[in-house]
C-alpha cells in the first residue's frame, strides 16, 4: 500500500470528481446550446491528471492541452472562471474570449492549455530553462498526447532539454488515438517512452488510470528532475470515453471497446483502493460527491449570471 497520507488521497478523490461531474456537466450544457464551438472532454483520464500533478510542490508549473480542464482543475483552477469561460462570459478566465482551449492561470502555476497540438511543449522546455537559469529549483510538467509525440516540436524540444539537462517531464497522455487516428498505427514501437533512447534520457511507461501509481512514481520522478539529472518522459496509458470533440462521430472505434474501458474507471478503481485499504468509509465518500455536485451546480450558477463581454472593450487585460 502507498505512503500517500490521508488528507492527501482525500484531496485526489474530491478533484478526481470534480474533473468528471465538471465534464459531464460541460457536455449537458453543450447540448443545450450554452457552450459554442467545440471542446475537448477529459473524462476517463482523471487518475493521470490528478496523480501526476498533485506530485508537484505549489510552486512548480505546468503545460497543458485542447483537453486541458483536467490539468486546469488538479492544479486548483477556479471552476467558477474556468465555467463562466467555457460559456463565454465575463467573468471568465480569458473574460470569455478564449473558451475551452486557452485557459491559464498563472499564480497557481498553469502556463496555459494550447489549441496546437504539441503547442505547449516548447513552451515547458523554455519555461524549464528559465527555471535552471534562475535557480528556482521547480519542475515542469509537459502534458501532451500520444498524436503530439510525432510532432517536430517535440524532438527539437527534447533534444535541448537533454542537452542542457533541463527540470522538465513530458507527459504523455496516451489515450489511444490522436483524433480519430489509433496510435498502433502512428508509431511502430509498442511503448511511446521508448522515443527516450533517442535523446539518452530516462523513459518510463505507467498505468494511466491507476491514480496511486500515478502519483507514487511521479513523486519519485519530480524528486530526479528537481536533483538536476535532466528531462524524462513519461507515458501514461489511459482513454478517453468521449469522442475528440463534440462532433467526433467515432466511428473509428467501437461501442464494445468503450464499454471495456469504462469497466476501468479510474475514480472506481481510486474507490476501491480507499474502501478496501480502510482509508476511508463510503458515508465520507458520498458526502465528497454530494459536495462537489453542489460545486458544480454553484459554478454553473455563477457562470449563467455573468454577463456576456462587450465587444467594443479592448483585450489587453484579459490576462491581468
């Protein structure tokens, strides 16, 4: 059993549930013509979020993705802005001009989600320069997906951070498929962190859905980047059970896989893990439910009652 102490996996339960009540809510709300354009659902992909990021100290950063309000929410988003965002209201995170894909908060840390695929990954390296330049002693944690590794950003991006032993992990989140292209026909290896050989650095691969392991082997890995050994990549195995976007018909895959995966929850499995480990009763599970539903309903609430932008208002404070 982990070490992981107990106010701890309380905290990686309640934000675990607010990552997939927060998605599920965002998906009503889509059908009902509230949120415009697209977006990205995380739902399925909770335990590598939340194990990888509650890792980090306060003080350490991350980059995120197009499916980034997972990250945004495990590094302590305000889910009131990131809702009132995603509705395009005022009161959002970008004051409703940026939407699902560009949301940033950087006094917790989040450089920002990215709408290019692999956007956010030179971003981190540089931002892990910064960080051994000026002696801050943080990590970085580069989320990306398993389409993005075949990106040219990445090897210029990894070639340098070995070079100059950068404090950066790359995060790959890999779901299965880069859109609706699977990744067993991407890439002709059967492990994504076995591209780590190529620039001499460590290469791991972990059970995605399992927040424990997730959490556990992070830990020891942030310690490594944080020593000065240099960058690591990470892959976490996991799927996602919505399609790409909105608008994803998937008819790449079929019902029975999805089915499969969903057997595999990652917020059951946490559960269980908690039950069975006496680490918490079932009563104290359903009151962190029932919390973070109301949460949810609240910041629905606040976003409804926020006004829509004025589009003659000039942007250069959206980030301030």
């Amino acid at each position: 059993m982990s070490n992981i102490k107990k106010e701890l996996l309380y905290e990686m339960l309640t934000k675990m549930l607010k990552i997939r009540y927060f998605e599920e809510q965002i998906d009503k709300l889509y059908m009902k013509g509230e949120v415009h354009g697209t977006g990205h659902l995380y739902i399925g992909q909770e335990a590598t979020a939340i194990g990888a990021i509650l890792a980090l100290k306060k003080e350490d950063v991350i980059t995120s993705t197009h499916r980034g309000h997972g990250h945004c929410i495990a590094k302590g988003a305000d889910i009131n802005l990131m809702m009132a965002e995603l509705l395009g209201k005022k009161d959002g995170y970008c004051k409703g001009k940026g939407g699902s894909m560009h949301i940033a908060d950087i006094n917790i840390g989040n450089l920002g989600a990215n709408g290019i695929v692999g956007g956010g990954i030179a971003i981190a390296t540089g931002a892990a320069l910064a960080i051994k330049e000026m002696k801050t002693n943080q990590v970085v944690l580069c989320f990306f997906g398993d389409g993005a590794i075949n990106q040219g950003v990445f090897y210029e991006s990894a070639n340098m951070a070995s070079i100059w032993k950068l404090p950066v992990i790359y995060v790959v989140e890999n779901n299965k498929y880069g859109m609706g292209f699977p990744v067993s026909k991407a890439v002709n290896i059967d492990k994504l962190s076995k591209r780590a050989d190529a620039f001499g650095i460590k290469g791991i691969t972990i059970d995605g859905n399992d927040a424990v392991g997730v959490y556990d082997t992070l830990s020891g890995l942030i310690s490594e980047a944080r020593s000065g050994s240099g960058p690591i990549i990470v892959e976490c195995e996991t799927y996602r059970w919505k399609g790409h976007s909105r608008v994803d018909p998937e008819r790449y895959r079929t019902r029975q896989e999805v089915e499969l995966w969903k057997k595999k929850c990652p917020i059951l499995r946490f559960k269980k893990y908690l039950t069975d480990n006496n680490l918490i009763t079932s009563a104290d599970i359903e009151k962190i439910e029932k919390d973070v539903a109301s949460q949810i309903i609240k910041a629905t609430e606040f976003a409804m009652a926020s006004p829509f932008p004025d589009p003659r208002e000039a942007t250069e404070d959206v980030y301030a």
